[in-house]
C-alpha cells in the first residue's frame, strides 16, 4: 500500500471492560488497538507473552493471530478497530474477527 492510498476506516471505538479470563485466540480483520486505562494482564502474539499495564498502547495488525489473558471484570481498556483502507468497510463493527484454530 502506498502512502496516497491510505483511507482510514474507523470501524469501532469503545470503553471495554474484561468480561471473560482467557479469551480465545482470535485474528482481527482489521487493526486493533488497545489502550490500557486500569488493572493488567497479558498479551500472547506467536507464544511470546507480553506484559500489559495501565498507560500501556498496544496496536496489532489485521491477520496476526493474538490472545488476551484478562482478570475477569479487573481491567478496562479503550479498544479501535481500524483498517488503512476502505477495502473492508462492509465488515460489521460487531464481528470480533475469527478463531485462530478455525
């Protein structure tokens, strides 16, 4: 993708709050960036661990495969979805993307 081709599509913004401990490893349609605003856990991209914590910003591009390891109901966070393009702006907001395994 070149420079003049890029499009942002903004396909969600949200105040999220950890519903679940482990959540399934997922691969996003789109880019996905989290904000961190209390509480800690653990990101998993290509079995390497990654530390989370307030004030942290992790962004995680559309098509690699991560896991989010989240203490039930402890951590909020700010979540964007986002893609470069236009390319995919029919892709629903409320598709959290798919399984890794599927």
């Amino acid at each position: 993708m070149k420079v003049n081709q890029i499009l942002p599509f903004v396909r969600f913004v949200g105040f999220c709050r950890s519903l679940f401990k482990n959540y399934d490893e997922m691969i996003g349609y789109e880019c996905r960036m989290f904000y961190i605003i209390n509480g800690s856990g653990e990101l998993i991209i290509k079995n390497e661990p990654h530390l989370l914590n307030k004030g942290d910003l992790v962004i995680i591009n559309s098509g690699v495969p991560y896991r989010i390891m989240f203490p039930q109901g402890a951590v909020t966070y700010y979540l964007i979805k986002f893609d470069c393009s236009q390319d995919h702006s029919d892709i629903s907001s409320e598709s959290p993307g798919d399984r890794a395994s599927d």
